[in-house]
C-alpha cells in the first residue's frame, strides 16, 4: 500500500454523504473540530513509525482533516485510514487507486519499483521467449531514471520459478570478492577469510551456487563497478575478476540461473560478448515511452487526459523530455499540486516557452562515431543535461521548506529512516507541523522514494534527483 493516499471522485460522494449522516444525528460540521478526535480514536500507528501514539495524534490537526474530505490533497495512509474509520467507511472503497505491479522483495528495491506500470508491453513480449529460452544474461541499458531496474523488477515478476536476488552495485564494493560474499551473506552462507582472499574459489562456489539453484539475480546499477563517469563513459570493470566470471558462466551447461545487469553504459568487453554470443547474451538499450505511453503514465499518475487542451499540453511535455519517466514523473507531481491543481493547459502555458528554450540550449551536442562502441552517454547527454536543468527549476519553485528538504536530504547516499529526513528542518528551526507538511510535499511532487526495511520504512532519492538536489545545497550553502 502507498504511504500517502488520497480521496478518489467516488470516495468524495461517500465521504459528503456520511458527513451529512453525522451533522443529522450530532449536529457536527465538516469544519468542527470534534472530528479530531473522533478521528484519533481509530488512530493506528504502523510499525515503520518510532514516534509515540501520542505524537502522531497530536500532528492529526484540522488541516490535515480538511485536506482528507477535499480530495485536493494526499496524506499519510494512518491518517486516511482513521478518518475513513471515524465515518465508518472502508477505506479501499474511498482511495484512489494505484496501478500497481509484483514487487521483489529483496534488499534495496523499494516498493515504487513497479508501482504504476506502465508501457513497455511490446518490449516485455519480446525478452521473455529470450530468458524463458537460452539467454543467460540480458544487460538493460539506458540513461538514468529511464526504467531499467523497474523493467528488471518487471521481469522478474514473470518468473515465479526462478528466486529473485538483488544486488545494488556500489562504488564502495567494485571488486568481485567482496560482492560474491555479500551474496552467500544473504543465502545465509559463510565465506571464511580464505575464500575471501581467493577470488578463483570464489568464482567457483559462486557459479555452482548459481548452476544448481533457479536463480534471477539482477545486478542493477552496474556503472558503480565500472571505470568511468556519465560524461565520458564506462570502460571496463574496476576488478578483472568479472570477467573471468562471466566467461565461465557463459561456458558452464547446464545452467538454471538467468542474469539482469541493469547499467548507463556497455564495456569493450560486455558489447563484445553480446556480438559473439548474442543467444546467450543480449543487450538491450531502452528509450522513453512512445506517445501513447507517456499519456498512459500520466493518467496513472491521476491527469486529466480526457480534456483536449490538457492533452496537447502532456503531449507536449512528454515530447520535450522525451518520454523519459522520471522526468514526466517530476512534472506530474508538480502539475497535479498547487497552484495547477491538475491543469496541464495552465502549467504548459506558465513554463512550455523556458523549458523549450532549456530544450535548445542542450540539443548540439556532437557525437563521436570514431568507435565500434556504442557510446550511449554520448547519445543521451543532451538529455541528461535537459533534465537536469528542467528538474533544477522545478526543484526551486517548491515551497521553501520542501525546497530546503529536498536539498539537504540529498547529503544521504542510502536509504534513511524518516526522522533523519525531518532533522534537518528540526535544525532549522523548524516545528513538526511544517516538518511533516514539507515531506508531504515532497511525495505528492514523487520525489521521494521508499524502501522497506522490515518493520520500518526508509526514505531515498533516486540518484538523478540527488544529483541536482546536491547541487542546489551548494548554492544554498555558498549564499549563506
């Protein structure tokens, strides 16, 4: 279930008619305050929050109530949970809807990996027959936030009979040795210190482990263990080992295990493989959503795409950001917040002129064609540079606390419990009220991602918005 949620057309029927049974019966208005505390009588806090009980009654205030029987805003799940309770309505019956997908639950894939899945449908019929057949690896390629590890996530869903295993790569683990024991760590397994200094061994244990089980293990962000940047482009694996590895698994028959390498770009030595062994070992680069997808993704994200004026604008923008789903995502957010309030036609009319402009500055980019290596950085940095741009505005017409939020959220490289979010405004002098309003903000625009962690819920940013978030902190610091 979605952390925040809101009212849906038909719930707001519901909730005016047993609003109206109420004021007959205790003569209660929307407005009156009794409501509080009726709702904080079916206040159920969930396990994720270290706050008290008492706390988060206390946070439950007449905004909050009013923001629930509008339906202009979302607001955390406990929170519409008891008030749907306190009208003594069912709470599915009343929220909007969320297109939702499987989620793996493994380490480091959160919860919004496949939420609102959209598109991509010929693409999925098309790399199914190739793992269901001989491909033992398919490496997903593509600019950030293009939807790679959400395809993996996809994928996987279409394989009840392989385990999914996921591995995030990090730049603080790029040799094999260490990555290999990580994965026997969380099968549960010991790597005694020998092993660990005899990478031959573990290539071994770690290919028979694979040989013998019906694994998908997804190695997603696999630039973080490449020699490279965005700007010039990944070039080989940090640790030669990898190779070695990856040589073998392709060689050893039978094999049960199917792998997904998720990464921004192909090595010498990766494209090579895919050309000489390409039943085996396929690439596949992904694009943005074509036209009819990126109107698909915007309905789910709750836009009007019915009205002809709002089409055009969401056409448009689809067509600036090419598609690009984090990018349309950002917009969405802020299109359906105030002061748009959903009006595509109105936001396009505000900013459509500076972001085709922002559009133009970055589209002369040159592309160098001296190499058999498809230099995909190369192609997508005008991209990359127009949504860093794009987003950089965005970013700054949040409202202020949100803004300073975002930005000094963006310190966390990993995911982190709520409250270290909340700190930062703490420090700022900030009260709890406007704490919890600026996050609320923050997950209507989609800019915060979440993780689950057993009983509690982490918070992260997706490493594009971090980027431009991390930037705007330093020009927030150097004006101070």
């Amino acid at each position: 279930m979605a952390r925040t949620l809101k009212v849906s057309s038909e719930g707001l029927l519901k909730i005016e008619q047993a609003i109206k049974d109420k004021e007959k019966v205790e003569g209660w208005k929307k407005q009156d305050e009794r409501w509080l505390n009726e709702v904080r009588k079916h206040l159920e806090i969930p396990p994720r929050k270290k706050t008290a009980k008492t706390q988060e009654e206390e946070r439950f205030k007449i905004d909050t109530w009013k923001r629930f029987y509008t339906g202009k805003d979302r607001i955390r799940d406990y929170f519409f949970i008891a008030c749907c309770k306190a009208l003594g309505l069912n709470w599915e019956e009343v929220a909007e809807l969320e297109q939702t997908g499987s989620e793996i639950q493994q380490r480091g894939m959160s919860s919004s990996t496949t939420d609102n899945w959209v598109g991509r449908g010929e693409l999925i019929g098309q790399l199914i027959p190739k793992l269901k057949g001989d491909c033992r690896v398919l490496i997903l390629t593509g600019i950030t936030g293009i939807g790679k590890s959400t395809l993996a996530g996809r994928l996987a869903a279409e394989f009840p009979e392989l385990t999914p295993v996921l591995w995030p790569c990090s730049q603080n683990t790029t040799d094999f040795a260490t990555v290999a024991t990580g994965l026997f760590t969380d099968w549960g397994e010991v790597v005694s210190p020998d092993e660990l200094k005899n990478p031959v061994v573990l290539v071994h244990r770690l290919l028979n482990k694979l040989q013998d089980n019906q694994y998908l293990l997804i190695l997603d962000s696999l630039e973080n263990i490449l020699k490279g940047d965005a700007e010039n482009g990944w070039t080989e694996f940090h640790d030669k080992w990898w190779e070695d590895f990856f040589n073998k698994l392709l060689s050893q028959n039978p094999f049960q295990s199917k792998i997904i390498l998720t990464s921004q770009d192909l090595t010498q030595y990766l494209y090579k493989k895919c050309s000489d062994e390409p039943i085996l070992c396929h690439n596949e680069s992904l694009m943005g959503f074509t036209p009819e997808e990126r109107l698909e993704f915007f309905r789910t994200r709750g836009l009007n795409i019915g009205d002809r004026e709002n089409r055009l604008a969401l056409e448009k923008i689809g067509e600036l950001f090419e598609g690009h789903p984090l990018g349309l995502r950002a917009i969405a957010g802020e299109v359906l917040d105030r002061p748009f309030n959903g009006d595509a036609a109105k936001y396009w009319q505000k900013y459509g002129d500076k972001m085709l402009k922002i559009k133009d500055e970055y589209n002369t980019e040159e592309i160098d064609q001296n190499t058999q290596l498809p230099k995909l950085h190369s192609y997508s940095r005008s991209l990359r540079d127009t949504l860093k741009k794009n987003l950089d505005e965005t970013f700054k017409r949040l409202p202020p606390d949100a803004y300073l939020l975002l930005c000094h959220a963006a310190v966390y490289h990993v995911p982190v419990s709520e409250d270290f979010w909340l700190s930062h405004l703490e420090v700022l002098g900030k009260t709890e009220d406007e704490q919890i309003q600026a996050l609320d903000i923050l997950h209507r625009r989609f800019l915060v991602e979440e993780e689950d962690n057993e009983d509690e819920i982490l918070l992260k940013q997706h490493p594009l918005i971090r980027s431009v978030a991390l930037a705007c902190l330093k020009q927030t610091i150097t004006k101070l």
